[in-house]
C-alpha cells in the first residue's frame, strides 16, 4: 500500500465489478429510451472511472471532456469556472455526465443546468463516488458506483492537489497530509 494512504476503501477489482454493473444498467435505460448518449467526462479526475465503465457500455456512445471547476485542498468552493469547453454542439443531445466524485452537488448542479441551457434533450449524472453526508444542493446522481461517508479519498482519479490520482483504488490519506 502507497505509504501516504491510511486504508484503502474500495479495492480496484470491486471499482471494475461495478463498473460492469453500471454499464449493463445504463446501456439498459438508454436502449429503452431509444438514446444513444454522449458522455461527457469532467476532468480530470472522471478519466479512469471513464476508461473503464465505457467499456461496458452496449451503445453508439460518443465522448467529450468539460474542465469546469477548480478545488483547492479539501474545501469545495462552490464555484464554477469553465476551463476547458466542449469541442461540439449539445443541442439535441442525450448528455450523461461522468463524475469522479459528488460532494456537495454544486458542480453538476451547475453544469446540467448549463447543458440544459446549451439545448441538451436530457441530461443524467453517473458518478464512481456519492457524498451524501457532505450536500448542499437538491442533486443527485442518476448512477452511482459507491455511497461513502464524509471522508476525504483519493485515488482513482481522485486528487489532493493534483497527487495520488494514479493509485489503482480509492483510499483515505493519512490526516498528517491535508488539514481540513
Ligand atoms: P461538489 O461540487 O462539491 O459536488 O464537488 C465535486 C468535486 O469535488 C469532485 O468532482 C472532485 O473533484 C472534488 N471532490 C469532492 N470530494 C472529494 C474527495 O473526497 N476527494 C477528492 N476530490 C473530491
Ligand atoms: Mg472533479
């Protein structure tokens, strides 16, 4: 186990059955719908959670990026800076956003309400991670992975100040390596 990392949470294998999960159950719903979605990945830390649930997906799923906020240390901000935009047009679309992590709910908050805005037909959220203790908005995610306390976790993507995002799993950090 990496020397910075207290315990891990959610063991890669689990992360991989789940996204096999997701993915049956998601490309269900689409189908049934009559929809084939474009994801659309909030860098960066949706990439490995992305890498692997699409290829579960039983759809003419297309993908894009978005880089939408930035989150110094522990403390979610709140606010919304567009960073990196999509590359094409959304009007019409069938939009599920792929998140690494929903904590307060701010950040789809904002960016479905931004997609609806830019003429998306729907727009679902699946996220690896749900938060709920940690909500201040209305929000959650249409697909979710693992529900886990209030606990700051890295890895998988997951970042703190952009470190630990490699590891295979999801983990804690040792208290000593961030103060809250
Ligand atoms: P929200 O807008 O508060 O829901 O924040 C969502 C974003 O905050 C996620 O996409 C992550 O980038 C970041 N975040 C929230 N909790 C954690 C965590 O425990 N570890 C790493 N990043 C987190
Ligand atoms: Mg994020």
């Amino acid at each position: 186990m990496n020397q910075y990392i207290k315990k891990v949470l959610i063991e890669e294998e689990a992360i991989y059955a789940r996204c096999r999960e997701l993915g049956k159950v998601i490309s269900q719903d689409y189908k049934a719908a009559q929809a084939d979605p474009l994801l659309v990945g909030l860098l960066r830390g949706s990439i490995p959670f992305m890498a692997e649930l699409i290829k579960h997906l039983e759809l003419d799923a297309q993908y894009d990026f978005m880089d939408v906020t930035s989150y110094a240390g522990t403390m979610s901000t709140g606010d919304i800076k567009i960073i990196k935009d999509l590359d094409t047009s959304i009007e019409g679309l069938d939009i599920l956003l792929v998140e690494d992590i929903v904590d307060t709910g701010k950040t789809i908050e904002s960016v479905k309400k931004l997609m609806y805005n830019k003429g998306a037909h729907s727009v679902k959220v699946v996220t690896l991670l749900d938060k709920p203790s940690r909500r201040i908005v209305n929000e959650k995610a249409d697909y979710i992975g693992f529900e886990i306390e209030n606990e700051f976790v890295v890895g998988f993507g997951m970042d703190f100040n952009q470190h630990y995002r490699c590891l295979p799993y999801v983990g804690v950090l040792k208290d000593e390596l961030y103060q809250d």
